[in-house]
C-alpha cells in the first residue's frame, strides 16, 4: 500500500504540473482560436530564464522565479499575441506552421546558448519529507501541488466571475462586438496571453529540477499537457487541471507496475500522447471547440514565362542535375539526400499543400518504410529494387491509419492526432523488433548489380526514382483525383455538393503520401548504409513542416526547394550548423506563416510584384511610342 501511495504522490506532482501548463494552453486557445504548439517551448524558456538567473547570476530563487513569472513571462506573451495578430484570417496550416516554427527557434535558441548537452538543474524548493498514510511525501512535491491547484483554481474563477473572465470569452467569439461594448479586444488578448505564458514558464520552472536542463526533453515533457488539455476538451479549465492529475497519476502508476516489462516501457511516458489520440479519436467533433479555420490561399494570378524560356530553364536544370557527380566531387552524398529528401518532401506536400490536411508525423511514415526496407533486404534477402517498392507499401497500412482520424478531425485537431501518434510510435514501436530493435539501428545495403553501390550511379539511382515519384504526382495533380484534392483543401462542402466521400478521398491521399515517404525512408537507409531512430524521432517531423513552408504552396517546385534547403545549403553555409538548423528554418517558418497571412500576399507576393512591374511598363513613355507608331500603320 505504501508503494501505491508513493507512486501517487510523484503522480499528482507531475500531473500538478501538466494539469497548469495544459490551462494557460486551454485558456490561450478558448481567447485567440490559435493552438499553440510551442507552449512547451515557452515552458524550456521559463527553466532556462531561471536557471541562468538564478544559478548562473546568483539571483535568491524567489527573486529569480518572480522576475520569469512577472517579466520574461508578460514579455513572452505579449510577443505571441503579437505573432497570433499577425496570423488572423491565416489558414489552421499557416497557423500551426507559425507556431512549430517559434517551437524550433526557441529549441534551437537554447541549444545555441546552452549546448546541446542536458545540464543537471539544482533543486530549489526543500528536499525534505514527511509520512502521509505510510508514504513520504516530499515538501517540494507539496508546494508544487499547492501551487499549481491555487493558480488554476484562481484563473477558473476569474474566468467565470469577473468582467475580465466575460471579456476573454466574448473576444473569440466577436471582438468587434466586444469593441463595440467599449473593451479593447487587443488589450484583452495580451493579458490571455501573458497570463498562459506564465503558467507555462511557471510549470517548466517547477518540473526542470526532477528532469534536468534539456530544451528537448522540457519541451516534450510540458507538451504532455496536451493530453490534459484533451480530457479538458480543450475549453474546461477545471477539466484540463483535473486530466492532468489523471495523467501524471496513470504515468506513475504505469512506471512503477508495468516500466520493467520489455514490451510496455515506452507506456508511462508515451501515456500522455495515447490518452491525447484517444480523447481525439472517440470524442465527436462539434464537442470541441471550433476554430474558424480559413481556406487555403491560391493564388489568383500566376506568373507564367514565355514558353520558350519556360523550357529552357527546365532544360538547365535537367542538365545540371545531371552533372552534380562532376560538378561536387566529394560533396556528392549530399546531394544524394537533397533528391531522397525531395520524394520525402513530395510526400508531404501532397498532403499539406495540395489537400490541404496536416501531418506532424510524416517521419515515422520514412522510419517504417527504411525498417522495412532493412528488413527485406538483409533479413529476408529480397532483390534491392524489389525491396524498395515492398517497403513503400508496407507504409500503406499505417497510412490507412493515420487516414482514420482524419476523416473525423480536421485542422488542428488532426495535427495533434497525427503528433500524439508519431510520438506513440516512436516510445513503443521504434524500440521493437518490428523496427529498429533493442540495437537502435538497422543495416541497409545499396544495389549489388550494375555496379549501382558506387556513390556516383547510386545517385543516378536516386534521381532517376525521385523523377519518376514526381512525375507521378504531377500526373496525380492534372487528373481527376488531384482537382478532388484541390476542392478538399478549400472545404469538404465542395466534395459534398459534387456527392464525392470526402473520406475516401482522405484515405486516398494519405496513402499514396505514406507510400511515397517509405520510398524516402528506404533510400535513406540504403544511402548511409544503416539506419536510426534517431533521424526519425518526432521532432524532425515538427522540422519538416517548417522547412516545406519555406519553398511555397506548390508541389514538385516546393519539393525541391525545401529539399536543397534542409539537406544542401547546411552542408555549404558556415552559419547553418546542425545546431542552428531549428533556429534559422524555425524563424523563417514563421515569417513565411505571417507573410502567407498578410493582405499584401493575398495574391501571392511574386505575382504582386509582377502587376506592378508590367504596370509600370504599360505606363512607360517608350512603350506608348510603340503603340502610336502601331496606330499610325
């Protein structure tokens, strides 16, 4: 019984802590529609604020913890209700790109300042304890479930009873009405959103004592609150503080019972995310809150070359990619995973962009599809251009799977379905045999015929599959199945009128997307030799989203831009070191969300440009020479 009451009580600290992270999330999402994926992010810079207060500058804790809470907290929020202004009216992928993008770039501002290395985060509460019915309780565990329920409890009841609380709940719903009644609905907005940044900074400062100095690790363990915030429905700030109790107390259950048996360790810290995908897949839909979700924005004007010059250029490149293997000498490898990373990206642009449905865990879909391929080829000892294709669908069921909440859920809802999935497959699948082993890595050889191992035909290899892959979806894209999409992407009512399932046409696309990202991850594997959990680990998925917003809306052309900035340009600029990678394509994801937002990119920006330049060239007196000298023949 002892033991039981032991586990409870770590369980009701840490879930004390979820359960107030998870209500300045519900409480920012109910006030501004946007779901704020880097609250975790904003926790790991409350630790870190702290820890370099406190620790490095020698500041008394209390003094330390009220400069985070009072100051670094109110700075932080005023700046994301400054990014939320900036992405009102965006679509929910602009929005939830915005805010992966702010999660990279304070992960990887952290990283930069601090180093990649976890640093031992000194406990600053009393360590001391007391017995309780049989278990010690510490007296840090006791101020933190103290003061974690009194801040909840005092941010529920300001909600609900003060003029204040009536004016956070009318600002979503029409802030030109509550304008109207005389309150500023931006005044309203900032204090949400420095109130939830200082309970998220509240809660990275309590929880990074039992868990170290790990932007990553902070980061991830905060975002547990979204399962609290699940059972809370996203709008119950009771009910969020009250799941997040659940949760940490199931966790600790989970540890304590079920941690040292092979097959469920990965359960008590993957419990968060299973309890989120399953509150998302049960709950019905109008049960959570609505999200105004806007359409995508095409463009309504293209810029189109002259035909020839349209040909030539696609002959130059044609021709250049051809003689990378003459052009980069050593540096050809990287090129090799610029075209793996296009099919992986094309994958993934087929979803986000084309169809307009969103997937944060697109990595675990290349992670299936380079074990599988490692498994056909030196386990089963399946021909290498055999095994490609086999790996590409044996990624289609977990496609299919991925598919079955989306035909429920849309926007962000999905986006947390699909991140709470691939964190689940990372914890409990990846470890397994299926996958990676207990080894973490899987060998893969490259083609033993034709000579196609040596570094220069195996990209030819490569190229000649990505051609082929993007052929394949531009075929997709001008048939009958890529106009679906199209129309899926600007609202399922469309497909409705036309009497199309707009299920099977999600179904579709996340299958033919899994199957293109096995392609991906078996090339992938076949390039390095052998291959890792660790290049396919969630938050590569979180990256992959940000980059592919930097290449535009398009498909192929997207593919390949976002393919030559993650993979080529690292490897050629000094300043983008792995370290600085989700920092620089963090903020650029932001700045591309905010951009894609604007009134002034309505049109697109290129397109913008190129009406005021043949604006000007209409107006030029050379040109109207031109047309009287016309007239006078």
């Amino acid at each position: 019984m002892s033991e039981f009451l032991t586990y409870v009580v770590v369980g009701l600290a840490a879930g004390s802590v979820y359960g107030l992270a998870g209500t300045g999330l519900v409480l920012t999402f109910k006030t501004s529609g946007i779901f704020n994926f880097a609250h975790g992010a904003v926790a790991a810079l409350g630790a870190y604020a702290f820890f370099e207060l406190h620790e490095l500058r020698g500041l008394p804790w209390p003094v330390a913890a009220l400069i985070c809470v009072g100051v670094v907290a109110p700075v932080t929020g005023l700046a994301l209700e400054r990014l939320a202004r900036g992405l009102r009216g965006a679509s929910q992928s602009a929005r939830i790109v915005a805010t992966v993008g702010l999660l990279l770039a304070v992960q990887g501002a952290a990283t930069v300042r601090y180093g990649s290395e976890a640093r031992f985060f000194p406990p600053f509460l009393p360590t001391a304890t007391f017995p309780l019915l049989g278990a010690r309780v510490g007296y840090d565990q006791l101020v933190v479930v103290v003061a974690s329920a009194a801040a909840s409890a005092g941010l529920a009841l300001l909600f609900r009873t003060t003029r204040v609380g009536a004016a956070m709940r009318a600002v979503v719903d029409d802030p030109d009405l509550l304008d109207l009644a005389g309150t500023d609905p931006v005044r309203v907005q900032r204090l949400s959103w420095s109130v939830g940044a200082a309970f998220a900074v509240a809660s990275g400062i309590l929880i990074a004592p039992s868990i170290g100095l790990d932007a990553v690790l902070l980061t991830f363990l905060v975002v547990q609150a979204f399962g609290a915030a699940a059972i809370g429905r996203f709008s119950s700030l009771t009910g969020t503080y009250v799941g997040g109790l659940a949760v940490g107390v199931a966790a600790a259950l989970a540890t304590g019972y079920l941690g040292t048996i092979g097959a469920l360790q990965g359960l008590p810290a993957s419990l968060p995310f299973f309890v989120l995908f399953l509150v998302l897949l049960v709950t019905p839909r109008r049960r959570f809150p609505q999200t105004g979700d806007a359409p995508i924005r095409r463009r309504s004007q293209t810029l189109h070359l002259p035909p020839a010059l349209r040909r030539g250029s696609y002959a130059a490149f044609a021709i250049t990619l051809l003689l990378v293997p003459a052009l980069v000498g050593a540096r050809l490898p990287v090129f090799t995973n610029a075209v793996i990373f296009s099919i992986a990206f094309l994958s993934l642009a087929l979803l986000v962009n084309l169809s307009g449905q969103i997937s944060l865990c697109h990595a675990a879909f290349a992670a299936l599809g380079a074990t599988t391929f490692a498994h056909l080829t030196t386990g089963a000892g399946v021909p290498w251009l055999l095994a490609l294709p086999l790996a590409g669908a044996a990624v289609l069921p977990l496609g299919l799977a991925v598919a079955v909440p989306a035909t429920r859920l849309a926007g962000v809802y999905l986006a947390l379905a699909t991140f709470g999935l691939g964190i689940l497959l990372e914890r409990m699948v990846y470890p397994s045999a299926l996958m990676f082993g207990a080894s973490g890595t899987r060998p893969a050889p490259r083609p033993g015929v034709l000579g196609l191992a040596d570094d220069t035909r195996f990209y030819y290899l490569t190229l000649a599959i990505a051609v082929i892959s993007a052929a394949a979806v531009y075929g997709l894209r001008r048939a009958r199945l890529g106009r679906l999409l199209v129309a899926l992407s600007d609202g399922p009512t469309t497909l409705d009128v036309l009497g199309v399932s707009t299920n099977v046409t999600k179904v579709l696309v996340f299958g033919i997307s899994a199957f293109l990202a096995g392609i991906a991850g078996g090339l992938f594997a076949a390039l390095g030799g052998s291959v890792s959990g660790v290049a396919f680990s969630p938050l590569q998925s979180l990256l992959w989203l940000a980059v592919l917003a930097l290449g535009g809306r398009g498909l192929i052309g997207t593919a390949i831009v976002a393919a030559l900035a993650f993979a080529v340009l690292p490897a050629y600029g000094q300043v983008l070191v792995a370290d600085y990678q989700p920092l620089i394509f963090g903020l650029s994801a932001i700045a591309a969300a905010v951009l894609s937002a604007s009134s002034y990119s309505s049109a697109g920006l290129v397109d913008r440009l190129a009406a005021r330049s043949m604006w000007r060239l209409e107006q030029s007196p050379v040109r109207a020479r031109f047309r009287d000298r016309e007239l006078v023949r």
